[in-house]
C-alpha cells in the first residue's frame, strides 16, 4: 500500500491539480471569465424570491365543455338523434338519447370528428362517454383530454409568466415546470416580490364589450372601478387577443397617467364596425370581470389604436400595459409556497457560514495536530486538499451553494478526517505486534479500506436520499456532503496516503511517532 | 491509546435506561407532538429587522392584533431589534396577507424597518414536503438496512436498524420536549444523522467480524467488549472533531442553522452511545458467533 509508481503519483496529483484548477474560478475577475464557470450562490445567500405557482385548470375544463355544447348539438341533429334533458353541469354535458348505440358509434368516430378529436399521442379520445342509465348519457373530458388541456395551460401559462418578469427586467430570473401543475419562479436579487406576485396573480383576460341602457337577456351586471353599476351585454366586441402593443402614457389635457395600445388587422376591424355601428353607445373596457373605464363612443375609430384612461396612478398604468402586452394566463395563477430572503440576510448567512467553517477548520486542525503530530499534519494537508477539491467539483457541476450547503462543507471537515483517524488507529495497533514499521503501515492500510468505504458508503446514502427528497437549500446541503465524501474518500486514500508513504519510507526502521 | 473498560457488563444498565428514554420519546411524539414549522404546517414566517433597539415584542403583538389575523407567534430572534413573526395558516389562497402585515407594521411601529426574509407556504405544498420527509427518512433506513444486510448477516442488519430507531426517535422525542421546531433543515439533520450514526456503527461491526474469525474461542460479549475497546480511540476522536465542527456552526453559524446544528449534535452523541450500547448487545442477543459468519466468509474478506 506504500509503494507508488511513478505513474501512479503523477496521476493522483493530477487529478488532484485539475480539479483544484477549477476552484480558482471562482476567484477570477467578473468581467472577463476566462472559463465561464463558478459557484452559483442560492437565494437563500444572495437574496431572492423563490416562487411556486399552481394553474388552477377548473375553469378551463368548464369553458372547454361549454364550446363542446354547439358542436355536440349539431353531431345529434345531423344524424337524426334525439335528445332532451340537456343539462350543462360544471365538468359534462349531460342529456338523454334516443338510441346510445348509434350516438356511440358517431361520438367515437376516428374520422373528421370535430366533436372529440383523436389524440395520437394518447391513443385516445378527447372526450369520454358514460351512461348514466339506460337512455341518459354523460360527456365528460377523457383521462388524457384532460392532461392535454391541462399541458397546453401549463404550458402557455409559462411563456406568459416568462414575458411577465421579463418585461419587469429582473437579472437572471429562473423559471421551470415543476410536476403537471406547477410553475418554479426564482428571482436573484429581488427584494420585494409583491410587484411581481401581483402581475402573475391577474390573468388580464381583457373584453371590450357595449354597455346597455336597459337590462334584457344576454346582459351582466358588472361593477366599475368607480362604484358605477352598469349592464353590459354578454357579447364580446373584442379581446385582448387582438392587441398587438400597449403602453403607458399621459394625457396631456387631464394630466393623468394612460395606456394606449394598438390593435392588429383583425381586431382594428372589429373595432372599427363596433365603434362605428354604436356611436353614442358606452364601451366597457372589462379586465377580469372588472370595469377599468366606460368611456362613451364619440366618434367611430378606424384607426386600430386607442387609448384607456381610468383611475390609475403611473405604476398601475404601466403594470396593466405590460399585462396587455404579455397577454392573457390561460387559467388564474395561485402561489402555494413563496420564500423571500433580503439581500443583507444573505449576506449575514455568507458572513456567518464562513466565520463558523474558518473557525472548524482551525478547531479540527489543531486538534488533529495535537493528536498525531506529523501524521496530524498530513491528514490536516489532504483535509486542505479535501476542500480545495470540493469546491472544485461543485465548480465544475456549477452546483449551487445554499446556506445548509456551507454547514455541509463544515460537517465535511469535521467527518473528513475520519478517514485518516480510522487508518491510523489501526497503524497504532498494527505497531504493537509488529516489528516492521513499513509492513505495520501496509497492513493498517489495507485492512481499514473495507471498514473506510463501509462507513462513507452508508452517509453516501443518506446524502443521495436527501438530494433526491429535498428541495431548494437542502439539496444543497446534499450535494456538498455527498460530493464531500468522494472527495475526502481521494484525499485519505490517494493523497494522504503517499504523503504518509514518503515519511515512513524515509524513517525505514527509526521510530514513528504517531 | 488502548482501553480496556468492560462495557459488556454495563450492556443491561445501559439498555433498560435506552429502552426507558426511547419510551418516553414515543409518548412525547405522540401526546405532545412535534413543533412543526410552516414547512409542515402551512402558514407565513416574517423575520424583520428594526432599526431603533427600542421596539419590543409587545408593541408589535398588539400592532399586530388590529388586524385580524388568527393565531400570531411573535419572538425575538437573534439580536435586539430582530423579530420573528409566524401566522399560521387559515385558508389557501391569502396573497394579500403578507403586505397588509407588512403595511400595518410600517404605520404603527416608529422605526425603519427592514423584512429579512418572508416565507409562505400554503397547506397543500406543507403536507406534500412533511410527506416527502417521512418517505425519506423511511428510504434512508430501508437502504442501510439492505445495505447492511448484503456486507454483513442480517443480524448485523437488524442490529444497526435497531440503534438507528433509538437515534431517530430519541432525537425528535428531545426536540418534542424541549418544543424546538422541526422544519426542512431538521429533516436534512436527521438524515445525516442516520448516516453519521451507521458510519460509527459499521465501524465497531467491521472490527467485531474481525474478531469473531480471529479469535474464535471468545463468546460474542467478549469479542464485542474487545471489538468496542479497540475502535474506542477512534470512536471518540471521530466524534469529537465532528462535534468541533458541529458547535462552530451552532455558535458562530446564525440563527437558521442553529436548530440544525443542534438535531446533528444531539445526534452524534446518540449516534456514538447507540453503536457501542445499541448495536452490539443486539448481537449479543442474537447470539451471533464465527459460526454465523461462516455462509458469507468468502465473499467477505478481501
């Protein structure tokens, strides 16, 4: 177990010099990296928002089963079904049938149905069928209908909440589908995420629609940001849909803050009949169900731009252009877990984490010295080259460092030289029965490498566990232990142990002093 | 370094007083419970900061009662002027609460103040991570045990399943008395400690293998008395460059790590006492001899 090749040391200390090489990236100057790679710091260290959202898709599922009312209608009268009983409920349709057996083979037609599509990538049918009793049936979504609509919301929700915080310009912002419902948002170096939770809390669905003097079908009864109640009718003169730009301005006559926005071709057009057809008429300018402003209709506007003036300060107004312009969230958002740390909370964690990781490894070191002299010095160098390469590896998987991961780093140093403890209290008892001094380092080496792996082997373990289950700043936690145990494993066994070689080779049959 | 001490013969005291303790531990568990944190429980955690040392509990509990906010913990935390606010979890959707507190606090307190660090977690989210806790610690157990099992015997196996239990359990009964909160880091603390404590354990087992082979004559108390002693000066300077490193970070690491620091200290000594007083009189109690060994001793030595 002494004796190294020649090879052997170049290759050990070679793998030893590249991976320290990465750990002096992380010290380079910002601007010009000469390889791009570092530490990253977790929100918890440099501050930062951590959200969770979850799409709600319920309200998806009932419009989508509502637009299947029509053409559902028309499949039963154009092959001379009956039917009555129809009834909307909240997730299906449901209505009885003269014949089920002809209705099913229509419904579940492969062919041109653009009642219930075909999903090739399921295998499967949009919609699903059940009977409810001999005549009655339900129409509900299918198992993958419903992941398919739930996918595409996702989906789309993501690219709006990218444009959102985008559009706000915070640095570097993260964000990730996490599992079938939700949206991870991480936001380095945001200090207060009420403005952005806000922005991703609207769905901004906008709806021009006409207001009606007297109540009739077909009519809501909405309330204006001012208290003003008003019938508006239910049909929808334009949407958001059709918006191409929105931004936010003055009025120069009242001096208050406003949005313009600019429509494209199809919705200038529809614009431009409404405004033209209904002069005199108010126009309600509907955002999620609420009035912004109800301006009369003085004049037709053809021109596909317009302008909202309502009750709004400058940053409302520029919050509600930049809704318009990213678009509409196919479902509302929720935040089901938010963490938020202060910049200067991060940087008390960095300052506090390295204090207590100096102040272990001074502690560690002077005991290790104090018990095995020399030997105490060379298990204190490989617990040195231990770290060096710890965070080299976490630089080359550019891991990210948490606070949990700094008290990893520390755990690391104080088990680290378990290793060594262990190999050289079995060159201690070796040395009492035998007379060689070489051959008693040979056997305690060989005979604790099983006992070394078997012990770091079972905290490998917990830590892959903990970095499968954990999140955020534990998985950190994780990642240093667990990569600080294959580390310390290479500079016990490799490192430690050639530096051990080289005295004892030396001393040949003196006294060792451990 | 060598000791000779016959821990072989305190084996019954010391179990009974570990029999007696992981008891108590189980009923604390279950009668008193566990202080979840908003991990587990759902709610919101401010930590502020208040720029004049003057501002004391009570001003911000009675700015806080203006608003109706159900059940509000207020404690100092760390410094003077540093504050910890939890407001435990009432409906799902609550978006609007943070900054109300946030505003009510700014307008009645006379003092600049500085939010820290703000996290809220909804109920569905908390019992999803309380769930994934418990898979993981359970995973990690299953793991050792197997992993015992395929490089020793199963009595091996079940023994250091046996003193990772009275880890565990003794650890959290402390944390039920003393009512210290159990949050993500614990979880993470008590994983380590399942892996620092079978670390310790599989080093005495190791050396009791050994002996079992190497002497031959000597029931399993006395090679495991032999095999104790002889890892004993190892056993304790493990532990204390590990508890070395450990107090650092709870004195010095800040007050998120501490609760940490504290479930990985209180583990490593249970750790360390359950290997020599835990694992090895199981096999005593399994009566395990060279004989034991014998099926597997091929594969075994390298």
């Amino acid at each position: 177990m002494l004796n190294f090749s020649k090879i052997n040391i170049f290759l050990i200390y070679l793998v030893f010099l590249l991976i320290s090489f990465f750990s002096i990236l992380n010290f380079q100057s910002q601007q010009d990296p000469l390889i791009d790679k570092k530490v990253n710091l977790g929100l918890d260290l440099q501050g930062g928002s951590y959200l969770l959202l979850e799409i709600n898709s319920d309200p998806l599922i009932k419009e989508k089963i509502q637009s299947k009312v029509i053409p559902l209608k028309k499949l039963l009268k154009d092959n001379n079904l009956n039917y009555s009983n129809f009834k909307i409920n909240e997730k299906s349709l449901s209505f009885s049938v003269n014949d089920i057996e002809k209705f099913k083979l229509f419904f579940f037609s492969k062919k041109d149905n653009f009642l219930n599509p075909y999903i090739d990538n399921y295998n499967s049918f949009e919609l699903d069928l059940e009977e409810v009793d001999k005549s009655r049936v339900q129409v509900l979504f299918s198992k993958y209908g419903l992941l398919t609509i739930n996918n595409s919301a996702l989906k789309q929700s993501i690219e709006i909440v990218r444009r959102r915080i985008d559009d706000v310009g915070t640095k570097e912002p993260t964000i990730l589908q996490r599992g079938e419902k939700r949206i991870l948002v991480e936001l380095p170096g945001l200090k207060d995420p009420e403005r952005i939770k806000n922005l991703l809390g609207k769905t901004a669905q906008l709806n021009f629609r006409l207001v009606e003097v007297n109540e009739e079908f077909g009519v809501d009864k909405l309330v204006s940001e001012i208290g003003e109640e008003l019938n508006v009718s239910k049909r929808i003169v334009m949407s958001g849909e059709n918006l191409i730009d929105a931004q936010p301005n003055f009025n120069n006559q009242s001096n208050r803050p406003t949005v313009s926005f600019t429509l494209d071709r199809l919705g200038a057009q529809k614009f431009g009949r409404a405004t033209t057809d209904n002069v005199g008429k108010r126009l309600a300018i509907i955002l999620d169900g609420k009035i912004i402003s109800a301006p009369s209709i003085n004049e037709a506007i053809i021109s596909g731009s317009g302008i909202i003036s309502g009750n709004f300060s400058f940053q409302e107004a520029t919050d509600l252009a930049l809704l318009l312009r990213s678009g509409a969230l196919p479902t509302p958002l929720t935040v089901v877990e938010e963490r938020t740390v202060g910049p200067d909370l991060g940087e008390d964690s960095i300052k506090s984490g390295i204090t207590s990781l100096i102040v272990g490894f001074v502690l560690v070191i002077l005991f290790m010295i104090y018990k095995y002299k020399i030997f105490g010095l060379i298990a204190n160098l490989a617990l040195i080259a231990n770290l060096i390469m710890l965070i080299g590896v976490l630089t080359i998987l550019e891991a990210t460092l948490t606070l949990p991961g700094i008290a990893g780093i520390i755990l690391t140093v104080g088990m680290a030289v378990d290793a060594n403890v262990l190999i050289f209290e079995r060159i201690k008892e070796e040395l009492k029965t035998e007379k060689s001094i070489i051959h008693a380092f040979e056997i305690g080496y060989s005979k604790a490498k099983i006992t070394v792996l078997d012990a770091n082997i079972t905290t490998l373990i917990a830590a892959v566990i903990l970095f499968a289950f954990g999140s955020g700043p534990v998985k950190g936690f994780a990642i240093t232990l667990g990569i600080g145990i294959i580390t310390t494993l290479y500079s016990a066994y490799f490192l430690a142990r050639h530096l051990t070689s080289i005295i004892v080779l030396n001393k040949k049959e003196g006294k060792v002093n451990l | 370094m060598y000791k000779n001490i016959n821990f072989s013969s305190k084996f019954k005291s010391a179990n009974i007083l570990s029999f007696f303790i992981f008891i108590m531990s189980v009923l604390f568990i279950l009668f008193k419970g566990l202080n979840y944190g908003i991990d587990f429980k759902g709610g919101t955690l401010i930590e502020l900061r208040a720029d004049s040392k003057n501002i004391n509990i009570s001003e911000i509990r009675s700015s806080l009662n203006s608003i109706n906010l159900g059940d509000v913990n207020v404690k100092e935390f760390g410094k003077k002027g540093d504050f910890l606010i939890k407001v435990e979890q009432k409906m799902e959707n609550n978006s609007q609460l943070v900054p109300e507190i946030k505003k009510t606090l700014i307008n009645n307190l006379n003092a600049e103040i500085n939010f820290r660090r703000v996290e809220n977690v909804g109920p569905k989210v908390s019992s999803e991570l309380l769930q994934s806790g418990i898979i993981a610690i359970s995973l990690s157990l299953i793991a050792m045990l197997f992993y015992i099992w395929i490089r020793f015997e199963w009595q091996f196996s079940v023994g250091s399943i046996v003193a990772l239990f009275h880890d565990v359990i003794i650890t959290l009964g402390i944390f039920s008395v003393l009512s210290l909160e159990i949050n993500l880091s614990i979880i993470a603390a008590v994983l380590t400690i399942v892996g620092y404590s079978m670390n310790d354990t599989v080093v005495i087992y190791d050396r009791i293998r050994e002996n079992l082979n190497k002497y031959t004559r000597l029931n399993i108390s006395e090679t495991a008395n032999l095999s104790i002693n002889e890892t004993l000066s190892r056993t304790i300077i493990t532990s204390i460059t590990t508890l070395l490193a450990l107090l650092s970070i709870y004195i010095l690491g800040g007050e998120i790590l501490r609760g940490f620091s504290f479930a990985m200290i209180l583990g490593v000594l249970i750790g360390t006492y359950s290997s020599i007083f835990v694992a090895a009189p199981v096999l005593k109690f399994f009566k395990v001899s060279y004989k034991t060994l014998e099926k597997k001793e091929e594969k075994i030595v390298p």
